[in-house]
C-alpha cells in the first residue's frame, strides 16, 4: 500500500477527536499487513519487518503529516458543529423570547436605551474629540505662541519675523491676523471674517486646495496683493459651489480681489472660523516694531523634531529680544503645544465626562437585564434540569444561556442604533455654538462597530453571571423540590447587583446635582452690567473709503447721532467690544512709578467708549466722573478703569488721579490720567472673573488704533420699544451714513447672556438627563426584584400572617429585604461619587465637587424613589389570602 493510498484512508479518521491514537493503529495496522504479506512470500519474520518499513519511509513523517490532516479535520468539524449548534441556541432563543414578550420588550427596550444613549455620545466624542482634523499629519501642526505671566498671549510682527528664523525645528511657520470684509456679491452686502496670513500658512497643515492654488511668497512682500483664498463653506453658501470661481473678482470692501483658491470641506484650522483668507503684509517698520501684539503663529514640526526642542528654541531667542527691547519683551516665555488640542479645548474634557457617565447608564442597564435573566432562570430550574438529564452537558446549557443573551443583546443594539440616530438630532439641535466639528456627527463604520461591541459587552455584562449560576445550579435538587429550592443562592447575587445599580445612579445624580447647583449660582451672578433691554450690532467702515482716523470718527459720530434722535431708541452708545462679545485684547500697561520694563506692566482689555456708554450699559461710576464732551483730541488725555484694574495696578493706594502708560508708542500720548473708577464687569460672562479693563473716549484715540480694531465700532442701543422697532432705527442710522454698510452681528445682550452659560446649561441638560435615567433604571430594578421576592415568598407570608402577623410586619419586612442593598449602594456610590466627581471640577463654579447639599439632595431623591420602588409591590403582599395559600400548599 502507498504512502498516497494510505493517507487518503485515513480521511475516514478526521472527524474523530483521538486523532494521534487512531493515526498509531493504522500505522501499525498497515505495517503489520505488509509484514504478513512478505513472511507469506518466504520472507524471515524480522527480514519482512525490515523491508515493510524500508517501503513505507520515514514513519515519523508520515505520522506528522497525518496529525496534521487529522488535526485540521476535527477543527473543521468542531467549527461546523458549533456554527449548527449556535444556529440552534439561536432559533431556540428567538422562540423563547417571542414566548414571553413582556420580558422580551422590558430587556430590550432597557439595552436599547443604555446602548443608544452610549453611542449617541460616542458619535460626538469621535467627531470632535477623536478623529483627526483634514491636516496633513496634524500631530505636527502646532500653536506657536508668547506667554507672560503663564498666560498665552499673540506675538507682534517684529517678533515673528525673529523667531520664525530661530526655529529650526519647524519645517514651515505662519502668522495670521484676523479682520474682516464687507463682501459685496449678491443682493445683499455681507461681513465675513477674514483670516490675513502669511504664504506659509497653507503649507503649515499640509492641505492643498480644492480648486487653485495658495498664496505664493511674493505676494507676502508685493504690497496689497489683492487675491484672496475662499473657504469651502463660503464658496458653497455665497458662491454656489462654482466651479469656475477661481480667476473671478471679488469685490469687498470697494476693492477688487482674485479668487486663486478654495480650500476644501473639513480645512478649520483654528477656533476663529475664518471664511477667508488674504496675503498678510508686513511693511518695513511693522518687521522692525516689537510692540503692538496681534498676531496668531502656526507651525509645522521637522521630521524628527519635538515641541519641548522647538519651545526651547524660541524661548532663548526671546531672551535675547529681551535684552535688545526690553520695554517690549522682557518677562516673557514661549509656548509651542498641539494645534488640535488647542481647537478642541474643554470640550474634549466635558465630552469625555459625558462618555464616561453614559457608560454608567448602559451598566445599570445591564444590571437590571441581569437580573431579569435571574429571574428567568430561576423559573426555567426546571426545564434546564430536564434538558441535564437528557444528556446536555453543563457547557452546552451555558451556551444556550449565553446565545440568549447575545440575542437580546443584539436586539438592544438594533432598537439602540435607532435611538442613537434620534440622539444625534436632538444632540445638534440643542447643542450650542462653537463645539468644532460637532456639525459633522453621524453614524458611520466606526459608530456601528462600536454599538456592536457595545453589544457584545452588554450581552457579557449582564448574561455571564446568570447562565453561570443556572449552568452549576443543583439539578438533581431541582427536579426534587423544583425552582424555590434554589431561590435563597440566587439572593445575594441580585442584591448585588442592585447595590451595584444604586452606586452607578447615585454618582450620576451627584454630578447632575453638582451641575444644577453650578447653574443656579450661575444665574444669581450679577455681570456688572444690565443686559435688559440692550440690542448691539456691529459696523465697520472701509478702509478706502475712510483711511483717516479722523473721518471714522466723524461716520461713527453721525451714526451716533441718528440713533440718539429716534424715538425707538432710549439711549445709545458706541463701543469697540460690549461685554460678552470679545474682550479688547490683552493690551500691556505700565503704572506711573514702575521702571518702563514689560515685566512691571500689567494685562487689562481695552474698550473705546462714547461718553454715553456707561450709562446706556448700566454700569456704575464708583470714583471720578464719565466720559464727557471735554475729553477730545488735545484736551488732558484720559481713561476710566475698572475696579480690577485699580487694584491690580495700584493695590490699596488711591487709583483716581493715577497715571497709566498705555496703547501707542507716541510719548506724548502715552500716559493717561485715571479720571474714573467703574464697576466691574464679567466680559466672558458668569462662568469666568472679571477682568482688569480700561475705558478710552472716543475722540482721545491714537490714529493707529483704528488699524487694531479694524474700524469697527458696535452700536449700544438700550430700547424704548420693540427689538424689531431697534434693529431698524440701528440700520437707519448706518444707511443714512453710507448706504453700502451692513449693520451684523445683531443680537441683543440678554442673548449673548444666555449664550455665555450655554455650554455649562448643556453640560448640565446632559448630565441631568443622564442622571434621570440612571434613576428610573435603578427603581425598575428595585422594583422588580421585589416583586420578584414577594411572588417568591407568597406562602410565607401567607403562614406569617394566618399566625397572627401584622401587615405592618410584613410591610416591614419585606422593605428591609429591598432596602438592603440600596443601602449598601448607597454607601459604595458615596465613596465613587466623591472621587469620581473632581472630574467635573473644572466645569463647576461657586460649588465644590464635595458639596454637601448636592450629595444630600441625591441621597434623598434615591432613597424616596428606591422606598416607593420596595413599596409598591410589598403592598400587594398585604392582600395574601392565607386561607387560600395554606389550602394551595
């Protein structure tokens, strides 16, 4: 016999599972029969053995390689026997489930919930959090920055220019200025904001544009070049997606521009939301001046390079500029961080919290499955046990246990994915603005996989413990007294889990609580001003028209005056930022009496006012006088300052009548006497505190503040009517001025008010909603297992009460039996929610993650509802007929 005929007889032998002890037979089978054949012939004994195995070859080879067929035969064969069995448990399943629909819907709806709400939120998190920008390699892409005083602040063009050449750990560095255009195409004028960036910027993330190209390097130094780069948002809004755009002229602000590029869907690449981009012009004297501060830098690192390498960098040569410009650079540090990180900011933070109480929710949701497969399995006891003595092995029941689970799970994740969809929507229509990227939240590949392993986990979670208890329960017991027998094992494990859903609600409540309390001092902080009544609307006057800081002044002045003279307007103003909507920069200021070093100055934000300001805003003059009609060009020049200010800058010492160093390099001008000390005022609204500011009137301005706040003034309108009777008396006014202005940004102070607090409102909406489902899944909990208990203990109750019980006792008793374990988790849930709730420090203000009245409130709301949860199906034991439940037994 061949080698080949022998290894094709052994196939018959695959399928069995002794496979290296049938392989030994044959071969000895086979080499016996050759031997016996050669003996026949007249062969020795030991000669035929010999010349037996000199046919065969090499035993051990064959015996290999028949194992190894062997081996790959049974795998297959367990392979299909498993697939076949699992079909099985799985049919099977789906009719025991479609047997007990009320169980069916109570476990899959609870999945559902805890599994869609878990994915809804992982959708946002990987939107905003997780995925990578649209930048080439963006672990590259950093914030080139100054810090002073531990702060980020910008660079001045001076300074740019120095380190960009000290750098050589970055392959490209940009600068950006912001301003923005009057676009005027279509119908309608529009303002759209502008990022001014140097030909570098583009190279920096590594994107090319859609259609044209960028900037090249000598439209940086070529003057005005007049081209422009459209960001894919305002092509598609504003320009219809064209796709000829590229060559077209633009005009904005009554200049003409060409369109060379459009940056494609995605390209954010930092908080300001730029719609577009023009060449940034340095000329000589802003490459030689190291003051005036208003430039973001952008980097991209070298191959092999570091942020700490390059940081170190820059940080020498600012030492070194604090040697040469002391009075502009001293004190000050370099900072070079991700990019990405710096976009995303807190929000990764909140988000992830969020994510983490979530998953809370889906975990008393699969505590609460759980125990409603306990449940089940005690009452199946019997069936399992019948199934043991028919021949099923503990595993194969353990199996069947499991893909039942699985089902469910499954189940709950298709229902769950529905929810997660809806989810989404209600996520983006309540969200508030500013969270990056969020508007691109979906369900894709990534958010399906994680709904199923969220599924296969929960299907882990909540059916392990139960298939493992029914699989090693006493069978033999069981087919004796049936399922009551085994009921008190079981007890421990569903107090567990109970104990386990209280801690899990209990330390989501505690955050919610903590949330609502910081919302609460949120609304009784008073921001300094009275919002009440005020509407604002931006304008900025172009500079072709209006190069001289003189005319700005005279169009702002009749804008002015229009408004003062219409009877929708009570009082107005004008103002370069209000309150809550930018906060003038951090602009450097040197006390009278300091030495003239930028280490001694002090931060403030700026405000240019008309005399009416204060008044119109409702904030207080506690020193000194307003602004007045004396306060022009070659009069005295003056400031008023917050209280913060004066505090900063003078400490106890009187403020009135001091002098500040401030805003222009003119000698002359530079120092302004503080002729007035006002309130202060929550510029970035309740969450934040106030911050040092400054008032200047609007006829003392230097010229070159105009360039700094891009000759755009707000309106302050505190009405005498109607909002819509305000906005066009505001646009009336403009119009009357120069019809080709656009009245933006309109809102009214109470709004941006609200929007200061939107995302701690969110945060808390979130978290709170969480927090109540938490709660309403612990109850159903709670309460299932104690009607569980109460069916359970009928006849007890019935003999307890035929002796002469009281229903109080019984009540009594059976609530203690619930309580139990709330009460042991409320105990664990304390401890976790104190720990776990110092994640959520920085998003609480006046309330520490330990507050007392958060916690307490969270104890009592969970331990009423958990008592009304034991309650209600302990009363029906009261209505036990113990006649007839002695008669039954």
């Amino acid at each position: 016999m061949s080698k080949k005929r022998f290894s094709q007889q052994l196939k018959g032998l695959i399928w069995r599972s002794s496979v290296p002890e049938e392989v030994e037979a044959e071969l000895k089978f086979h080499l016996e029969m050759v031997t016996k054949e050669l003996v026949a012939g007249g062969m020795a004994p030991e000669a035929a053995r010999a010349e037996a195995l000199r046919r065969f070859g090499d035993v051990g080879e064959v015996r290999k390689e028949c194992e190894q067929l062997g081996q790959s035969g049974v795998r297959a064969e367990a392979r299909a026997a498993w697939a076949s069995e699992l079909l099985q448990d799985a049919r099977y399943a789906l009719r025991q489930l479609r047997r007990f629909p009320g169980f069916t819907l109570t476990a899959v709806l609870t999945l559902a919930l805890g599994i869609g709400a878990t994915t809804a939120i992982f959708s946002a998190v990987r939107s905003v959090v997780l995925r990578p920008f649209a930048w080439s390699e963006p672990e590259r892409v950093m914030m080139v920055s100054e810090s002073y005083q531990g702060q980020r602040t910008s660079m001045s063009a001076g300074n740019f220019v120095d380190l960009r050449a000290a750098a050589t750990g970055l392959e490209h560095m940009a600068a950006e200025g912001f301003d923005s255009f009057g676009l005027q195409e279509g119908e309608s004028p529009e303002r759209v904001l502008a990022g001014k960036v140097t030909h570098e910027f583009f190279d920096v993330f590594g994107v090319r544009p859609e259609l044209g190209r960028t900037f090249l390097p000598e439209e940086d130094a070529a003057g005005r070049a007049g081209v422009v780069v459209l960001g894919h948002s305002l092509w598609r809004t504003r320009f219809g997606a064209d796709p000829g755009i590229v060559g077209r002229a633009i005009r904005m602000d009554g200049a003409s521009y060409t369109v060379v590029g459009v940056m494609p869907r995605g390209f954010d690449p930092t908080v300001s939301g730029e719609q577009l981009w023009v060449p940034l012009v340095f000329t000589p004297e802003q490459r030689a001046s190291h003051d005036g501060r208003s430039l973001l830098a952008v980097g991209r690192l070298a191959k092999g390079a570091h942020p700490e390498q390059v940081q170190a960098q820059l940080a020498t040569t600012l030492e070194e500029l604090a040697r040469r410009y002391p009075e502009a650079d001293s004190g000050r540090g370099a900072k070079v961080e991700p990019l990405a990180g710096i976009v995303i900011g807190d929000w990764s933070t909140q988000l992830m919290v969020t994510l983490g109480a979530v998953a809370l929710v889906l975990l008393i949701a699969c505590s609460n499955v759980a125990n409603l497969l306990l449940a089940r399995g005690a009452s199946r006891a019997r069936e399992l046990a019948v199934r043991a003595a028919l021949g099923a092995g503990r595993g194969r029941i353990l199996r069947q246990l499991l893909t039942e689970s699985l089902v469910l799970a499954v189940l709950g994740g298709l229902v769950g994915l529905a929810l997660a969809w809806a989810g989404i929507q209600v996520l983006l229509a309540s969200a508030p603005e500013g969270i990056p990227r969020l508007d691109e939240t979906r369900i894709d590949g990534s958010v399906l996989l994680f709904a199923l392993g969220a599924a296969l986990l929960s299907s882990l979670a909540c059916g392990l413990a139960p298939a493992v208890r029914a699989a090693r329960s006493d069978l033999e017991s069981v087919l004796r007294q049936g399922a009551r027998g085994l009921s008190h094992g079981r007890d421990a494990l569903r107090g567990g889990l109970i104990a386990a859903e209280v801690a899990l609600a209990f330390t989501l409540l505690v955050g919610a609580g903590l949330l609502v309390r910081t919302a609460l001092h949120l609304s009784q902080v008073a921001p300094g001003f009275e919002p009440r009544g005020v509407v604002v609307g931006q304008v900025t006057l172009p500079r072709d028209a209006y190069p001289e800081g003189a005319q700005v002044v005279r169009a702002f002045e009749r804008i002015l005056a229009n408004l003062e003279g219409s009877p929708a307007v009570k009082s107005a103003a004008l103002s370069s930022q209000v309150p809550l909507m930018g906060g003038g920069g951090n602009n450097f200021m040197l006390p009278e009496g300091r030495p003239d070093t930028q280490d001694q100055m002090v931060i403030a934000n700026r405000r240019i006012v008309s005399p009416g300001f204060f008044e119109t805003l409702g904030i207080p003059v506690k020193e000194g006088r307003r602004f007045g009609a004396q306060d022009v060009t070659g009069a005295p020049p003056v400031m008023l300052v917050s209280g913060q200010l004066a505090r900063t800058a003078f400490g106890s010492t009187p403020a009135l009548g001091r002098k500040l160093a401030c805003c222009t390099p003119d000698p002359q001008g530079r120092w302004r006497e503080v002729a007035g000390i006002v309130g202060d005022v929550r510029t970035a609204g309740p969450m934040e505190d106030p911050a040092p500011e400054f008032y200047l009137p609007l006829n003392q301005v230097p010229p070159e503040a105009w360039e700094w706040e891009g000759r755009t003034l707000t309106l302050v309108v505190r009405r005498a009517g109607s909002i819509t009777d305000a906005v066009a008396a505001m646009r009336a006014a403009v119009r009357e001025v120069d019809p080709g202005l656009p009245l933006y940004g309109v809102t009214t102070l109470e709004e941006a008010l609200r929007a200061s607090t939107a995302q701690a409102r969110f945060h808390t909406l979130l978290l709170g909603l969480l927090g109540l489902v938490g709660l309403v899944l612990a109850a159903v909990g709670i309460y299932g297992v104690v009607a569980y208990f109460v069916g359970l203990r009928t006849r007890e109750i019935g003999v307890r009460m035929a002796l002469g019980a009281r229903p109080v006792d019984v009540m009594r008793m059976l609530a203690w039996q619930g309580m139990r374990p709330v009460l042991a988790g409320l105990v664990l849930g304390g401890f976790a929610a104190v720990w776990t709730t110092r994640l959520l420090q920085a998003s609480l203000r006046g309330v520490s993650p330990a507050d007392p009245w958060a916690l307490a409130a969270a104890l009592l709301l969970l331990a009423l509802v958990a008592l009304l949860a034991t309650l209600t199906p302990a009363r029906r034991a009261l209505r036990v007929d113990p006649a007839r439940v002695l008669g039954e037994g």
